[in-house]
C-alpha cells in the first residue's frame, strides 16, 4: 500500500457573512459565490507557492462545502480558475455537516490508492454562510447563526515517495463510523422549515448526548488499532471485570494521550468540546487547540480541526515523528478520525492565521 503525505495551506481569516440583514437586504446567490471563492482561490494560491505544484500535476480534485451546492460545481470553479487538465477527477460532497473535512481527506486517499497513475490529490474544504442564515425565531435554529462562521483551507494529497521529504505529515490511519441507523442520531442535526417557513439548521437538546454516545461505540473500534499495547491489556481486563460483575462496574476509557502527542478535537461548541473530554477524560491542556480555536474563529465547519492545527504549528509544539489525532463530527450522524505522523518539526508559516494572535493565547477564560 502506497502511503500518503499532506502539505496545507488555509485562508487568512475566518469571518461572519459581510452583510447586514434587514428589511431590504436579502443574501445573494452572487455573494455566496464571492465567498466561495474568496476563501478557496487565496487557500490553494498559498498552498501551490508552498509545494511548487504544476496545476497541470493535480490528478484529483475533493471538494467539501456541507451548506452551499452550487451549480456548476466548486469543483469546476476550481478546473476553470486554474485550468486543470480535462482528464482531472473531481468530486464535491456536501451536506455532510462538521466531519466532511476528514471525509474528503479519506475519499482523496483512497482514490490516490486504488488509481495506478494518480500522484496528487488536491482537497478543499471550505464553508459558506451567505445563503445559510436563519432569519426566523426558533432558539434551536438561531444557535447555527451564533457560532458558525466561514473557514477555508487546502491540502495536497501524494503517494509520491520522492515529496516525502518535503511533506508535512504521513496519513497513517482513517476511520469513518455512521451512526445514522439511529432515529435521535440522525436527526440530532437537522435542516428544516420552521413553523414560519424560515429554513434553518435545527440542533436539538439531544446533539451532546447523541455525540458522547456514538463516540464511545467510535473509540470501541478505534482504540485496537492506535492504543499501545499496555492500554490494551488495561482496557480488555476492564471489560471482562465489568462482564463479570455483570453490569455493577463499567470498563474504563483507556488513555488516548499514550497514543498520541496531540489531538484537534471537534470544535463545535463549549458543550460538545466539554463532552469529548469527559469521555476521554481529557485534562485542559489536551483540549486547548479546540478551545482557543472556538473563542477566535467559531465553529468553521468543516475546515475546524485544520485551524487547531494551525495553533499547534504556530506555538511550535510539534515535532518530528510526533503523532496527531484528528477527530470531527458531522451531521447524519456520522464521526470521522485522522491519525497522522509528523516528518518535520512545526515551523512558522507566513499565511498561518494565527500569527496576528498566538501571542494572546491561551486565554485563562473562554
């Protein structure tokens, strides 16, 4: 199996739509699609001037946006803006919610896999807002406008062994779970109608606990194939305690931390960050990046784990050889994990978008 290496780039800034709503002012498909582009055009520019990539090289094109499909496709938007070649794959996935960036980086990698020719991949996940705001009154519906904003970044896929050197990271492993058999997880997130006619996104009551439930039944699975084997040896003595007491104890959350140096958690908001630690049982400075992410650019969407990224290569907490967990979820309900190993230490990346901040953080409050 051939292996595959990254190297990224991400917009400057995240941003709320650059319009104020009223009684005159309505969202326009034009300015959605000057969103779009903004934020994907400035994200690749800055990662073509970092690989030195040939337009004319890129073999696959992944494009993920979970609230704005627009026709012709980002995806061609792309193939014309750059002139790719005719014979480019492309592909576009959306309304998958939070978790698509991960999705789109495994649907990249494996196509880099099963293809004979195909060496590049390039990934853009992005998020629109424009022509996803709630105008209605419904407090379920309203939290989306709170705490989602705009985010962009691209990355370069290769199973070039030749651009190892000069890669970022190694993929190591993937894994994608769908919970959506489920009533309550599917529906945790739900696009609809309120009684006024308003569409929104509507996150029920229920998100926290349907993200602390299906995170377990994820690191179930998960967890033989990263943990060390002393945390396995831990774990399975747990779960056999617990199957003979039958049920009066509950086998114990092994320790992620031994497995990996750092993670980027799923900065969907205070609520979810907070649950994701408590069934990792997570001390503070583990879910940092996720929080710090959250109080400077809200909840990106799909492009979040990639700006917790961002904080850890701007504080130059990474080193060679050093594992990273990505972990996102995504509307259906569905959890998506990353795990990546370091070939170079972090350095200090003029397009990083942090570099006007990082000295601030962390906050002692958020």
């Amino acid at each position: 199996m051939r292996k595959i290496y990254l190297k990224s780039g991400l917009g400057d800034e995240t941003y709320a739509p650059p319009f104020i709503f009223g009684e005159d002012t309505t969202p326009t498909l034009k300015c959605a699609i000057q969103e779009a582009q903004e934020g994907i055009f400035s994200s690749i520019d800055a990662l073509l001037s970092k690989t030195l990539i040939d337009p004319l090289s890129i073999d696959i094109v992944v494009v993920t946006c979970g609230s704005f499909s627009h026709s012709p496709s980002l995806s061609s938007l792309i193939v014309n803006h750059y002139n790719l070649k005719p014979d480019v794959k492309t592909y576009n996935l959306s309304g998958m919610g939070c978790g698509s960036g991960v999705l789109s980086i495994d649907c990249a990698a494996r196509v880099l896999r099963a293809s004979g020719k195909a060496q590049h991949a390039l990934v853009v996940i992005t998020e629109s807002t424009t022509l996803n705001w709630y105008s209605g009154d419904n407090r379920s519906m309203l939290v989306t406008n709170c705490i989602f904003r705009v985010g962009c970044t691209a990355a370069m896929l290769t199973n070039d062994p030749s651009r190892r050197s000069v890669a970022k990271m190694e993929l190591v492993d993937i894994l994608r779970t769908h919970h959506g058999a489920d009533d309550r997880s599917y529906r945790a997130a739900f696009q609809e109608e309120d009684d006024k006619g308003y569409t929104g996104v509507a996150l029920t009551k229920d998100l926290v606990r349907v993200a602390g439930v299906n995170l377990r039944e994820h690191l179930t699975i998960l967890a033989p194939r990263v943990l060390p084997l002393s945390q396995l040896v831990l774990y399975a003595y747990s779960v056999a305690m617990a199957a003979l007491s039958r049920g009066e104890s509950k086998p114990t959350v092994p320790d992620f931390t031994a497995a990996f140096e750092h993670m980027c958690i799923h900065t969907g908001g205070k609520a979810v960050i907070e649950q994701v630690a408590r069934v990792l049982r997570l001390r503070g400075e583990v879910t940092e990046p996720a929080r710090m992410s959250l109080n400077r650019f809200g909840n990106t969407s799909s492009s979040l784990v990639f700006y917790e990224l961002a904080y850890f290569e701007a504080k130059k907490r990474v080193k060679k050889g050093d594992k990273m967990w990505m972990i996102a979820f995504g509307t259906g309900f569905k959890i998506g994990s990353l795990v990546w190993k370091w070939l170079q230490n972090s350095a200090q990346e003029n397009d990083n978008p942090w570099n006007d901040c990082i000295q601030r953080y962390p906050l002692d409050a958020w």
